[in-house]
C-alpha cells in the first residue's frame, strides 16, 4: 500500500507536512536515488533520504510518539531558528536524536499559554485542520467598554481582512474599571484572530494567555516556561479525537532539567535573553508528573 511521502516522513517524525512538503520543495528528500517532487507516493520498499541519511525502516501500524504540554511565556517566537536570534519555545523542549519537535499551532510573540509538541507530524496534521473544529479557549484582559452589543457582534460574526470571524462563547471573568478579564473560545487558529476581534470594535487587548485546547487544560503546575509529558489517558485521547490509533510507549519518559514541569513546589523559569546576549544555564530537576487545575502564571 502506497502513501503520500509526506505523511510517511510526518509519521516518522520529521515535522508537519507542510513542512514537509517545502522540504520536498526544496529537493531535500530522495526516493530511490532520484530527488523526489510534491505528489510523490511512496512504499515500505522504498528507499528514502532526508538530508543525505536513510529513513529508518518503517513498519505498518502505529508508532510510539510522546506529546508535552508547553506554558510559553511572553517574548518567545513559535520558529525553530530565528535570524534576530530571539528566544523559541523549542529552547526549552528536550533534545531528540532521531525525530523533531512538531508545535500544535502557533502562538505569537505577545501571547502566553497552552502549546502542544508531537513528534508525530501526522497528530499535528490533524489536529490543526479546520475540518477537526477542535475548540481553543483563551483568557483575555480588554482595555476599555466592553457592552452588551459588542458582546453580540463578536459572538455572532465581525468581518474581518480574512473574512468573517466570530468566538464560539464569551463569558466574564472579572477586573475592574477599564481593565476586564474574559474568557474567550473559537475553534480556528488564524493570525492574531482573538485580538482582531476585540480590535475591531474599537478594543485593546493588553493580555492573553490561551489555557485550552480540545479537552486539555493547562494544569496548574506548569508554570510558565516549563512542559510536561502528557499521560498515556491523555495521549489516548488526542489520538481518539484526531481519528488516529495510539500505540502505547513501551516505557515513560525520564525528562530533567529546569524545564521540566513537577506537581508541587515549583517556580516559573523567567523567559531566556536574547541568544546573541546571553544564554540560560540548566540545572537538574525531578522527573514529571501531572495533576489538574487552570494555571494562573
């Protein structure tokens, strides 16, 4: 049975398709010994190089692929490099010998919260397409009136430069004078959407921090830059909600470091300086673990 080439190496680990799909662009991949084009289809009995090494050997069915929950803090950038050499959320995720960090979605430099990593290019394939209607929830402080009418327009369609754009639910979330918290859901991850919305009716967003995706809270305990391996109900779950089948990993992860998410007793990890500034030091920390509550940091 043949596949796309894309979602062979997605599965593998490589990266999302479409990043994929611009390495294949690029003429980074070979099938066979010859450069391979967007619209490939490969089998198991194809040889296949990415950057001068083989792709290991594949086996039909599903992998072990592990996916960590990431408090970004605000400042950090969602690319892998950064030419300005800003800090990235992958500065903080572990090292990985034989795959890549795939990010679920993105969030920009000024917005904080909820991110998920995979190494499993084709989850994060779907779980970022539209037609998956998976809800994120976002918690908003708005400067200025915000009235019973623009409640309405932004719960029942604005236009936007992109087209309409509506949240699925608002609900308050208390503050006082012209500060006020809301909590916000919509199930797209367009550029910047939730303060284009807020924008559009004359509002200014001064903080957000997104605390939900599908059915996954950011727990309490993982302070801002730090992660923590989802557990194997959780990761059950995702895969259920993607249409894909979960295989269990044969043995939990071991993750150290400063990073690294415990249950109690934990501080936040200050976002790391500029890399052509400084560079943060790394210390040891416990294993992870997990627990439940909406972070507050």
């Amino acid at each position: 049975m043949d596949e796309k080439l894309q979602k062979v190496l997605a599965r593998a680990g490589y990266g999302s398709r479409r990043e994929l799909e611009e390495w294949i662009a690029a003429g980074r991949v070979k099938v066979n010994g010859t450069v391979a084009t967007l619209g490939d289809r490969v089998t198991d009995k194809d040889k296949i190089i990415v950057d001068g090494k083989k792709l290991a050997h594949r086996e039909q069915g599903p992998q072990t692929h592990p996916v960590l929950m990431y408090n970004k803090p605000l400042g950090e950038i969602c690319t892998r490099n950064d030419p300005e050499g800003r800090p990235t959320v992958f500065d903080h995720l572990p090292r990985l010998a034989h795959a890549r960090w795939v990010a679920v979605g993105r969030l920009d430099i000024n917005t904080t919260g909820l991110l998920l990593f995979t190494t499993d290019g084709e989850l994060a394939n779907k779980l970022m397409h539209p037609s998956m209607q998976v809800q994120r929830e976002y918690m908003v402080r708005v400067m200025g009136e915000v009235t019973e009418e623009i409640l309405y327009r932004l719960k029942n369609g604005v236009e936007l430069e992109d087209g309409m754009a509506k949240f699925d639910g608002i609900r308050h979330g208390g503050g006082e004078g012209a500060n006020q918290w809301y909590y916000v859901m919509l199930q797209e991850g367009r550029n910047r959407e939730v303060r284009r919305l807020w924008e559009s009716q004359g509002l200014k967003v001064s903080r957000l921090k997104r605390v939900r995706y599908g059915n996954l809270v950011l727990p309490s305990f993982v302070k801002m830059g730090k992660f923590v391996e989802l557990p194997a109900t959780e990761t059950r779950a995702l895969y259920a909600q993607a249409g894909l089948r979960w295989q269990p990993p044969p043995h939990t992860a071991e993750y150290s470091g400063r990073f690294v998410a415990k249950k109690s007793g934990d501080k936040a990890v200050p976002p790391p300086r500029d890399k052509r500034r400084s560079s943060a030091g790394t210390t040891k920390g416990d294993a992870n673990s997990w627990g439940k509550g909406r972070s507050k940091s």
